[in-house]
C-alpha cells in the first residue's frame, strides 16, 4: 500500500451532506504508511459535531 493509493481511496469519501470528497475539501493534512500500517490525520472544520462519525462510518 502507497501513500498515493490511500489518498485515491480516500477520494471515495464525500463530505457529508456535500458531493465533494473529503481529499478536495481539503481535510486530510497527514498520510504515512510505514511497514504496513498506515496513519491519517483529518482536520475536520465542520460546525456539525456528526460530520466526524458521517465520515468515520
């Protein structure tokens, strides 16, 4: 697994309540893959408290 291959995956997640992905939102500030683990740090701005648990889901 790639770090270009978790961001392309991640493409798949929309916002909630918006058609846009949560990569062109701008929202995923970190990808790192090391010996097959891989970390993700989102920067969630949402005013909604569920826009985390919509996009954990």
């Amino acid at each position: 697994m790639t770090q270009e291959a978790i961001l392309d995956a991640l493409k798949a997640v929309k916002y909630p309540g918006y058609s846009r992905d949560i990569i062109s939102f701008g929202l995923v500030k970190h990808v790192a893959v090391n010996n097959g683990a891989v970390n993700v740090r989102l920067e969630l701005t949402s005013p909604n408290p569920d826009a985390a648990k919509i996009i954990k889901a």
